[in-house]
C-alpha cells in the first residue's frame, strides 16, 4: 500500500520497478555455490472505493499475471494497459 496518486500507479510502478531491479542485481546461490538469477514480476493497480478486498486482490493478480506474459521479470499496471502501454 502506497500513498495515494490520484489513480496514475506511477508511485506504485516506480516503487515496484525500482524493487525488481534490485533483485535482478542482487541474485543468489545455491549451497553449492552455483549463481542463480532472480527475478521479479509485479501489479500494480490503484484501490478503487467500495472496492472489496476479494476484488482487489483479483484485479491484482490478473496484473501480475499480465507482467509475467510480458516477459517474466517485469512490472504491469493498469495504467499502462489504459494507456496502452
């Protein structure tokens, strides 16, 4: 939850754009100590009022799912499938 942007998402999709980079540079291993990449693929839509939680979290998802078809390892918003993005 983030403060609010008047709908935009460009808090929320900079916040969570700027996370993923940073797992993606961070990376793992394994016991072995073999490198592992990490990735990360996020949603971001704004809380529409009277909006139940069961509904935000269903309008989320389908976000995320949408970023993993982008690619894996991206971040979607609602705004951008507005403005086309």
């Amino acid at each position: 939850m983030l403060p609010e942007d008047h709908g935009q998402n460009r808090l929320g999709y900079s916040f969570a754009n700027t996370v993923r980079a940073k797992i993606e540079t961070m990376g793992a291993q394994t016991p072995s100590g073999t490198a592992m990449p990490i990735t990360l693929s996020a949603g971001v839509i704004s809380c529409r009022k009277d909006e139940t939680i069961e509904a935000l979290i269903e309008r989320v998802d389908s976000y995320l799912y949408k970023a993993k078809d982008a690619g894996k390892n991206t971040v979607f918003s609602e705004t951008q499938l507005i403005e086309g993005q």
